[in-house]
C-alpha cells in the first residue's frame, strides 16, 4: 500500500512540474476584443482591465494589424509588459466592415482555442468595433457592460440566446442561418443594441432594427420575459411579463407547408385608458394576436427573400423528411416553403391604469 502511495506522489509531482504557471499578477488578461477591416488588412484591438486602488478598472487596449488573424495576439503580445493571455475572454466585436468581408477566419481561430470558453459574447458593430471596445462605460470595465448588456437583453428582452457555441452550431447545421445582436454608440460613455444580423457563408447580409426583434425572438427562442407596448384606439397598452413557446409543424409536403404555432401570456401593467374591462382586455389581446401573426409572417418573407434562414425551417424539414435534397431545398422548395403563423395570446393579470 505505502507503495503505491509512493508511486503516486510521485506521479502527481513530475505531472505538476509539466504544467506551465500564471500567476495572475504576471499576466495581461484579455477579457474583450475587437476587430476591424482597416486597408487590405484585419486590426485587432484587445481590452485588458487594470484594476486601480480606489476599485474603479482603467480600460487599456492594445492594437495590431495583420494580413491573418492568428498573427494578433502574436503581434500585440510585443506591446504588452506582461504576457497576454486570453482565458477571461467575456464578449468579441466585429466591425460592420469586417463582418460583411467575412469573420470565418476569425471564428475558426476562437474554436481552435482550449483557452476560449464556448459562452463567449460575440456581436457586430454599427462603424468600427474598435470605437465601441474603447468607450468608457463605468466603473466596471468595459467588457463587463458589454457582456452585462448582451446577457441583460437575452434573459429579460428581446434579444435571441446565442454565443460562440450556439453561433458555431448554426453556422455548421445544414438548414439553419446564424445570428449575432447589433450594437452601436449613442453617446460618448452609451451604447445600444441596435438590431440582429444574420450572416450567409460567414458574411452579414442583412439586419432587422429593434423593433423587429420582438417578433424574431418568438420565432426561434423562449420568452421567460419581456416586454411590449400594444396601440388599442387611441390609447396604449404596457404588456410585461411574456413568455411564450414555440413550435412548428409540418403541415403538407404538396405544397410544403408548416405550421407556426406561437403560444403568448403576458400581463397587462398599464393601461392609458379609464379603466381595464374584460372588452379592453379582449381588444388588447386580439391586436396583438394580429400584429404577432403579420409581422412574423413578413419576417419570414424577408428571409426567403434574402435567402437566409435563421428560424431553422430548413433543418426542421430535414428531420421529418426521409431522404432530404438539400441542393434542391436551397434552389427551390425554400424560395416556394409556405409557413403559416398562428398564435395564442392570452393576457393573464391586469394592473395600474392611468
């Protein structure tokens, strides 16, 4: 016995002696990045936080440009003190440009990474990301408010989950169109989500606004909240509190048709009228029943038309089709699919009125 606990020990010392240290007062933490198409060239600006005495974080940035992307952290680790390191990496941005030239290679760099967590932050930007990831957002640090205001917008409005495992898994599955939220900059220290944008082969191709993301988040992810403002006549009406489900159905093949079915339960937390009665409430629910089925409806009209397809029907199809043509999914029966949206509304608490 005393043997093998010999044996052990000594295993566990020539192992640990092989495993190469960071002391964290010795390294740079990378905890955001940014990337550019500047010239001919990708520019890569990486975010490392230095914490100050009185708590507040100093946002320092370094910056490197390169013909290939696996050349930044090479480049930038030349103007660094300390060596660079990139496992606290929270959120990546991608310039507007540079996302509409293609940011495959950039992706496939992040996968091959052990260090790089698959919950990683990625978003595109209105102008250059580098702008965005230099801003001055608080006390914090700026990859923790962007990161804090992609998580925000997901859990509790009307942003779709997604990050670099959910981007990559979309990208890799036949019949699906990745997404990643827009930001841009309002003021010198705020910044907003501003959209979703949907790539085709690794390039943007398109962006719904904000107001649209309401009806997109139905369309391909769970609300456990949320929020909407309903217009009823004259008067306005606050629905807080969605959630919702989806789920599709293949309705016919001949024409191919499927079936949307989206089930809503909000409440109602104000109301500008006089008072709320059970008509009021009924009124409430039947224009939002409309407007859900209309604007989903034009959504996926827009996607066909942009040949693009992030509600996934392309790979809902594949599933419950025994020998599946996907050349001929792509070049016809896409551009001809007919999808039906139908959706069960139903406000289930009213509060204040003004």
């Amino acid at each position: 016995m005393n043997k093998i606990m010999m044996s052990l020990i000594v295993v566990t010392i020539v192992l640990a002696g092989c495993v190469q240290k960071e002391i964290l007062d010795d390294v740079n933490l990378e905890t955001g990045s940014a990337y550019d198409y500047v010239g001919n060239k990708i520019r890569g600006t990486a975010l490392v936080p230095v914490y100050l005495p009185d708590k507040h974080v100093e946002n320092k940035t370094f910056t490197a440009s390169s013909t290939l992307s696996r050349d930044f952290l090479r480049d930038v680790q030349r103007q660094s003190p300390d060596p660079l390191v990139t496992g606290s990496l929270k959120v990546v941005l991608f310039g507007e440009r540079l996302s509409r030239k293609g940011i495959l290679e950039l992706m496939d760099a992040f996968q091959r990474d052990p260090s790089i967590g698959a919950g990683l932050y990625l978003a595109v930007t209105e102008g250059e990301a580098k702008d965005i990831i230099e801003g001055n957002y608080g006390k914090r640090g700026n990859a923790v408010y962007l990161s804090n205001l992609i998580r925000h917008n997901m859990l509790t409005k009307d942003v779709p989950k997604t990050n670099l495992q959910r981007f990559l898994f979309d990208f890799y599955q036949k019949g699906k169109t990745p997404y990643l939220p827009r930001i841009r900059s309002i003021e010198e220290d705020q910044i907003e989500i501003s959209g979703m944008s949907f790539f085709n082969i690794g390039r943007v191709v398109d962006t719904v606004p904000a107001s649209k993301m309401f009806y997109f988040k139905l369309l391909v992810d769970n609300y456990s909240k949320g929020t909407l403002k309903v217009k009823v006549g004259k008067e306005s009406a606050a629905i807080e509190s969605i959630r919702s489900k989806y789920k599709m159905q293949l309705a016919a093949r001949n024409p191919l048709t499927v079936n949307v079915q989206l089930k809503v339960k909000a409440v109602l937390n104000e109301y500008s009228g006089e008072r709320v009665t059970s008509k009021e409430i009924n009124q409430i629910e039947t224009n939002l029943h409309k407007n859900i089925e209309v604007e989903c409806e034009k959504l996926i009209k827009r996607f066909q038309a942009e040949d693009i397809d992030p509600v996934g029907f392309g790979h809902f199809v594949k599933s419950r089709t025994r020998g599946f043509n996907f050349k001929k999914w792509e070049n016809v029966d896409y551009q001809h699919l007919k999808v039906n949206v139908h959706a069960d509304v139903s406000i289930t608490e009213s509060g204040v009125i003004e």
